[in-house]
C-alpha cells in the first residue's frame, strides 16, 4: 500500500473519529474510560489536525494548477513536475485532462477539509442534542466530496490504464494523487449511512419535542 492510500485511510477514519465521538459523547461512553480528557481540549487538537491537513492540501491543489498553467504558457518542460512527460509529448490534450482530473481530486480533498475546519471553528456541535440540522447537513458534505473524490479517482486511474495500452509511460496512482478510490468510496458509503442515521434521529427528536 503507498503511502497516499495510508494517507487517505488517516483522513477516512479521522473523518469518521469526529463523528463518532460526536455521537459518543451523547451516550457518555466517556464515563467508561480511565482516561478522561476534556471535550474542549479533544476539539481543539481535531481543529489544529484539520487546518493542518488543510493547508497542506491547499498546498498541493496550488502546486497542480501553477505547475499546468505554467507549463501551458511558459515551459512545457514543467511536464516533469507531474511525472507526465511521456504523455505531454504523446499528446498535449490529453496531459491537460490528466491534469484536471487531478486538480479536481485535490481541489474537493481541501474543501473536504475547510469544511471540517469551519465546522469546529463555528462550534456547531450542540452536546445537549446530538441530532441536529447542522450535524445532518455536515455529514451529507462530507458524504458528496468523499464520493465525488471516489469517482473522480477511479475515473484518472481508468484513463492511466488507457494510456499505458497506448503504449505511453505513465506514474503510479500515487505520484498522479489519484489512489485509494476504493477507500474513499468506502467512507462515502459508510458516512452515507451514518447520515442517514442522524437523518431518523433527526425526526424522532422532532417527534419527541412535539410530543412533549
């Protein structure tokens, strides 16, 4: 396994880690621990890891679309950045795809990010009720970008394997930032479920209130 798909297992269960304590701190499975840690301070570390990993995912997506349009007006010898020399020089239209579809996955990873970032910067977790519009809403985001990286992965990797049956030299999923498409599809599917559990959870909280 590379070390992007490694990457992209940290971020699925990370995504999933706030979630999850989210939910559990409702149950207080925190009373169960010996390690008892203050909710505030586990925030603030999440907070400082997501700006973080945002700021660096930033960083990448900057460094595709200077290095694309770089090498288009300035040095097509900037093909090299990417490792896509082979293709620019097989055809130019098509390295300029390649790139999109690597734009694209870098550019949905960091808004992935900023939108965890401006989550918990808001301070929209409401502890009193775990079901909330702003949770539901939160988790579909994350469900749609993770799906949306997914796809758009497994799409760049199709069309590698196209180009290497052309006969032209391509990098690895992992230089091209298009690996773990499986991985990212899996947490997709699985924040889909939770979603749609805070979704039910949503409707008889409403049901409760009205009740009362």
């Amino acid at each position: 396994m590379g070390i992007k798909n490694i990457f992209c297992l940290i971020i699925y269960f990370y995504c999933l880690s706030i979630i999850i304590y989210y939910f559990c701190f409702q149950i207080k499975i925190k009373q169960c621990m010996e390690i008892k840690v203050e909710t505030k301070q586990i925030l603030k570390v999440l907070h400082v890891i997501s700006w973080i990993i945002f700021v660096g995912l930033c960083i990448e997506a900057g460094s595709f679309i200077y290095n694309a349009i770089s090498t288009y007006f300035m040095n097509p010898r900037n093909a090299s950045y990417f490792q896509l020399s082979n293709l620019y020089e097989y055809d130019s239209g098509y390295f300029y795809i390649e790139i999109l579809l690597m734009t694209i996955v870098g550019v949905l990873k960091a808004i992935l990010f900023y939108i965890i970032v401006k989550f918990l910067q808001d301070k929209k977790l409401n502890f009193t009720q775990p079901f909330t519009i702003d949770m539901k809403r939160f988790i579909f985001k994350l469900t749609y970008l993770a799906l949306g990286i997914g796809l758009f992965c497994a799409w760049g990797a199709k069309y590698r394997e196209w180009f290497i049956q052309q006969g032209v030299k391509m990098p690895d999923l992992q230089t091209l930032n298009m690996g773990g498409a499986d991985v990212w599809l899996f947490m997709g599917v699985t924040l889909f479920i939770i979603a749609q559990i805070f979704k039910k959870g949503i409707e008889i909280q409403s049901e409760n209130e009205l009740t009362v």
